[in-house]
C-alpha cells in the first residue's frame, strides 16, 4: 500500500467528474488500499479517489473511534434524502478550513463494496453528511461551494499562498507522520472527510 499525495482546493483536477468503475480489478482494490492508507495517516474520516488524482466514482469513510471500521462505495448513488441538518465541515483538500454545511440528514445509498457486490443502506448524521460530502468530489464539487463568494475568494488565496510557500510536489499533512492513537483521533472532533 503506498500513501498518496492528497490534491488541495483550488487545484482544478478537483473539479473533474469522476468515472463510473465498470469492472472491479485487482488494481481496483488496490487504490482502494492505498485510499485507506492515505486517509487514516492524514488523518481523516473520509477519500475520495479524485482527491489523490485518480478520476473514478469511488469513496472510502471510516467514521469509528477505533479506526478500524472502513467503509468503502464504489459508483454511490444516492436514491433519496430527508430532512436538514448543518454540521461543521473539513476536507483533507482544504486543510485548515471548517465551516458549517446544511445538508440532507437521512440518506438511502447503493454502491458496491469493495468486492463488487451491490448493497443499499439507508443512514443519517455524521455518515449522512459524509457520504454526500464524498460523493460531491466525485461530481467535482468541494464543500466550500457551499459558502459565501466572500469566503470562497478568502479560502482560495490563503490555500493558495499556502500552496506556494510549501512548494507543490511534497506530500502533507498537517500532523505528524505515522497513524495517530486512537485518543488522538478521538480527542479531536473536527471532521476532515
Ligand atoms: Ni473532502
């Protein structure tokens, strides 16, 4: 498994539609496998496979304290949502960021897993909310859409200088290598899906 370089907001492959994935490979598995390294050393909640360059309707989320719960749609769709609900949100695109989004509270979604069999599930909150915060990268949307052009503008040019002082072609990430202990990851409330 190799950890991958995460895309950062405003780089424009983020605004890519992803691809359907027609047939599940070997090599299908295996950017799955790297997406779950490259999120859990970030550390996040959730990937989508745009986010590390690679244009395929694919999203992993682990949402367990414990991080060891993976979840992992391939070509999600969602079939229906109700309800509203706003929950402060992150990216590991737009690091540093956390703004709240409204969004569908209770969502009913079909993917196949990571073994190419389709399921349905129907959930609400936290997974809710990260799953269509995933799926928007694979339609080439980043949840700072969501905010005011003010805040949009003000998130650009400070990503952007950012971008610059850190040189492009380095991996990053804002914490320490290696995988963080469980009471890291659970201390630290903040959603970086
Ligand atoms: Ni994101």
């Amino acid at each position: 498994m190799t950890i991958r370089r995460i895309l950062h907001y405003p780089d424009p492959r983020l605004r890519r539609q992803a691809n359907p994935v027609l047939e599940i490979t070997d090599s299908t598995r295996r950017l799955v496998d790297d997406m779950a390294e490259t999120m859990y050393q970030a550390p996040g909640i959730g990937l989508a496979a745009i986010q590390i360059d690679e244009p395929w309707r694919i999203i992993i989320i682990d949402i367990s304290q414990t991080r060891d719960q993976l979840q992992v749609f391939i070509n999600p769709k969602i079939l229906s949502r109700e309800g509203e609900q706003e929950l402060e949100e992150g990216c590991l695109s737009v690091p540093g960021i956390y703004e709240p989004v409204s969004r569908a509270r209770q969502i009913r979604v079909r993917a196949l897993n990571r073994d190419g069999q389709a399921f349905e599930i129907e959930t609400e909150d936290l997974l809710a909310t990260c799953i269509q915060h995933e799926i928007d990268h694979l339609d080439g949307k980043v949840f700072v859409d969501y905010l005011s052009r003010l805040k949009q503008t003000r998130i650009r040019k400070k990503l952007e200088k950012r971008g610059r002082e850190q040189g492009a072609e380095s991996p990053r990430s804002e914490y320490a290598t290696g995988r963080e202990s469980t009471a890291a990851v659970a201390g630290r409330t903040r959603l970086k899906i």
